[in-house]
C-alpha cells in the first residue's frame, strides 16, 4: 500500500455540522457513548473490558478479540468525530498494538483466545465470578471482529499500520473453513471455532490450515447468514479463503419435501447458480414483506457486519434490499404486532439479570427462534406438508428493548431509529454517564445499567459512518480489500419484498 493512499485515508473529517436532521442530537449520543468505551480502559494495558457498570466506576475482569476490535474502531470513531484528538488516538492504537503483541495466542494459526485478563493480559483459565475453569477456543466470530478492526488500522493510523497489517497477515482463517462442510452446494463452511487440546462435547479432530497441527473443531458450521459472516469475509479479503465460499451459508434453507421442514416457515425462492455454486434463492414472508432471514431474527444478526463491510453498496441487490426491509419487520413487530410501543431486539444483558438472546422469532430461520419478550412467546406459521400452524399469541409478554438496535438501523430508518431512541430515553431511566444503558423490559420498566464492549462499540460504529461519512467503511475497504470481496458480494439478486 503506498504512503499516499495511508494518508488520504487517515485525514481525520471535519467536524459533522448539525445541518442534517438530528446530527446534533447523534454527536451527543457519540460523546456519551464514548466516556463509557474509554471508562473500560485497564490503565495498565490500554485494552479494553467486556463492560463496565452504569456508572462507569467498575469494570468487567475479562476481555475477549470481539471487545478488542470493538475498542480499536470506536477510537477511530472518536477521533473523526473530533472527540479526542488525533495525537491521542494515535497513542490509544498503541497500546493495543503493544498488548496484542503480547497476548498468547494459537501458534500454528495465529489466532487469538477468546478470554483475556484486560489488565495482565494472561489467559483467563477460570471464570473470576465463579471459579469455574475456561477451556481454551478460538472462535471464528471472535476473530473475525478483531481481524476486521486491524484491517481498519492499516489504513487509517499511519504510525501503525506495519503493526496492524503484521498481525492480521499473521491470522490464519483457513484454520476454520471445512471445504467439505457443503458437498451439494459444491463449497464450504466455517466452523465456529476450535479447541487446542480436545473438549468434553461433540468435536472433530481436523487441521484445516494446512499447519500439520492438530486442533479439535466444532462439529457445527456457520451455515446462515448471520453476524457469523464476519469471518468470511476477513477470510476472502485476506486471500486465506476460496471467494466462492461466500456462496456457502444458506439464505435459506431450501424446499426439500420436509428435509428441512424444522425451519421457522417454508421458504419461496428458486435454485441459482454463481462461481460454480448452487445456491437456494429463498426468502420468508412476514406481515406483506419478503426478506432473507437471519438464525434468530435479532438485529445485530443482520446488520452488525454492514457496520464494517459497506453490503448494501457493495451488494445492492441482495443485502442492500433486505437491510432496509428487515429493520421495517422489527419496527413492525415492536409497534403494530407485540403492541410494546417501542422496537429494537438483539442479544443484550437481561435487565432482570444475566445475558441473552433477544430478537424477533418470525425473522430467524430457527424454530423456535430469539424471542422478543423474556416470557419467551413465539409465533409458528407451520411448514406446509410437514408441520400445522400453531395460533398466534393472544398476547407478548414483558419486551427487552436494546438501544443498540436502533442505532444499527440508522442507515435505513433515520427517523425512526431516533424518535424510537427519544422516547426511550423520555420513557425509562435509560441514559446514564456513559449514554443509553444496554437494554430496557419496557412493560416493567426493568433497565440494565451496564454497559457492554460488544453493545456500545456497534453503537459508536453505526453514529460514525452516519456522521463522518461512511468512515470506517472506507478504512475497511482499502488495502485491495473492496477489489477482492465487491466483485463477489455484487452478484446476488434476493427476491426482497418491502412494506407497502
């Protein structure tokens, strides 16, 4: 990459004026969203905790790759978005550089653990709230995200781009892909992760990297586009993974008599064929809309990897028409069908305690799916042939609401996305020192004070490419990344139905 193209890249935006609607009230949601991802900052380490309490005095004894990779773009974020400076976030991408140079990882592949003591940086081997042991994996996701945010790095922060672009060369997502995982469709799959030393469960003994050593994977693959995707794309991008195994995860299942007849609802689509690759062409339908479903029909299934890799610019005729339509299902289905009176539903902390999958059952191919309310109501359409229907819920019970939902789905529903953001913070004790806390159950008016690494990192990449312009889209996309994945990515066409 040539000096040039890091500088241009790297100019820090002006300051966003307040001229388009809401920016003003967006900056502010970023200033405040920030104090919290600074707040879970280990002084020793720089890097990052999983999350901090509520009043930002108190944070989590563990970290993850994911965490990492949220804290790096958040700091571009702030950056472009005039909230530190420029020396200073030069300095904040060092110290994570230094401590990622540090951190123990898988030998053969290059990647990261996924559990960390933000302030040693060790290894966690026992859990610090119940002393239970940690069993050592490398997640695909996990890696993926940290991957991606290094990506970003070598093309916005010159001072260490040879440090990022070292690192990331340095992880090897071949280690998960399974070229055999999809014999029909003639492609693979990634597998969730592996275990160095062999696990209690279900595990296959593989060395997928080509490394002659020995790792224990997952017996599941990544096989619906879900945030999963991350890795993928980490993968072809990096020239490690085969550009037709972006054709592998189904869409959705397809219409096979009742070969898949578990699946949330039957699918109407058709067989197409890209890069030497079969391909089921299905959508779902829901409330007059057609769309490409996720696993568990929560928001950041869908849009949290759009947040990195511009999809719906990059694949306008795939996920450029279903984001859009997917965000007007859960508007939908917050206001109109569960009647809640607000809308936003993804995996968040409980606010009655602990963490969760939280989302719309109906968009998600599993049966049952993540569900919208913590009494766990969910709808079944049937499967014509295979399984009835079952009645529609008379009523949703107590809906967990997560502001980071609505801030993914900015880019496609600005209005509503802040006036949904406005009431909640009008309705319930739902903004703290550190901006909106992670999640609201908006019939007890439950809210969970914390705030997460994972939750707050979307959070702060979704206002910075609304605000500075697609930033971190374009820090991405350098490096001959956008020449290797668009070309790919642009070939699909989904038979997407919007709302009339």
């Amino acid at each position: 990459m040539s000096g040039l193209l890091v500088l241009v890249l790297s100019a820090p935006l002006t300051a966003p004026a307040a001229a388009a609607s809401g920016d003003g009230t967006l900056h502010r949601y970023a200033r405040d969203t920030w104090r919290s991802m600074a707040a879970m900052v280990d002084p020793a380490t720089g890097v990052p905790a999983d999350k901090v309490t509520g009043d930002l005095s108190t944070r989590a004894e563990v970290t993850s790759p994911t965490n990492v990779g949220t804290y790096l773009w958040s700091t571009l974020a702030a950056r472009d978005l005039r909230l530190i400076s420029g020396r200073d976030a030069t300095a904040r991408v060092g110290r994570v550089m230094a401590a990622l140079a540090r951190m123990e990882r898988h030998g053969p592949t290059g990647q990261f653990y996924n559990w960390y003591d933000p302030a040693t940086l060790q290894l966690v081997r026992t859990w610090p709230e119940t002393g239970d042991p940690v069993r050592l994996f490398a997640s695909s996701v996990d890696n993926g995200w940290l991957a991606a945010a290094l990506m970003m790095v070598r093309n916005a922060v010159p001072a260490h781009a040879r440090a990022a672009d070292r690192l990331v060369t340095s992880m090897n997502f071949a280690s998960y892909y399974d070229p055999a995982a999809r014999p029909d469709a003639g492609t693979g799959l990634l597998r969730g992760g592996f275990w160095p030393e062999p696990p209690d469960g279900c595990h296959v003994e593989s060395d997928y990297a080509g490394t002659g050593t020995t790792v224990y994977s997952t017996c599941h693959h990544y096989g619906a586009p879900a945030e999963t995707r991350i890795g993928q794309y980490v993968g072809i991008a990096l020239g490690q993974l085969p550009r037709e195994s972006y054709f592998g995860p189904y869409r959705t299942f397809p219409d096979n008599a009742c070969d898949f007849g578990w699946q949330e609802q039957k699918p109407a689509g058709s067989w197409k064929r890209y890069l030497g690759v079969n391909v089921w062409e299905g959508t779902y339908g829901y409330r007059g809309m057609r769309y490409v479903p996720n696993w568990g029909g929560s928001m950041f299934e869908a849009l949290m990897p759009d947040l990195v890799v511009p999809e719906a610019t990059w694949a306008p005729r795939s996920w450029g028409r279903n984001h859009p339509v997917f965000v007007r299902a859960q508007i939908e289905h917050g206001l109109n069908e569960a009647k809640y009176g607000y809308w936003g539903f993804s995996p968040s902390n409980d606010p009655h305690g602990g963490y969760r999958e939280y989302g719309v059952d109906a968009l998600g191919m599993d049966e049952p799916g993540y569900t919208s309310d913590r009494e766990r109501t969910t709808t079944d359409p049937g499967y014509e042939g295979c399984r009835p229907a079952q009645p529609e819920p008379a009523a949703f019970g107590d809906g967990v609401v997560t502001p980071h939902a609505a801030f993914l789905a900015l880019p496609y529903a600005r209005a509503a996305a802040m006036a949904n953001l406005a009431k909640l913070r009008r309705d319930f004790d739902a903004y703290g020192p550190g901006g909106f806390y992670d999640a609201i159950a908006v019939r007890s008016g439950a809210v969970s004070r914390w705030y997460l690494a994972l939750d707050q990192g979307m959070v702060m990449a979704a206002l910075s490419n609304v605000l500075a312009g697609g930033n971190l889209h374009r820090y991405f996309a350098g490096s001959g990344v956008e020449a290797k994945l668009r070309p790919v990515m642009r070939l699909e066409e989904w038979d997407v139905v919007p709302p009339k």
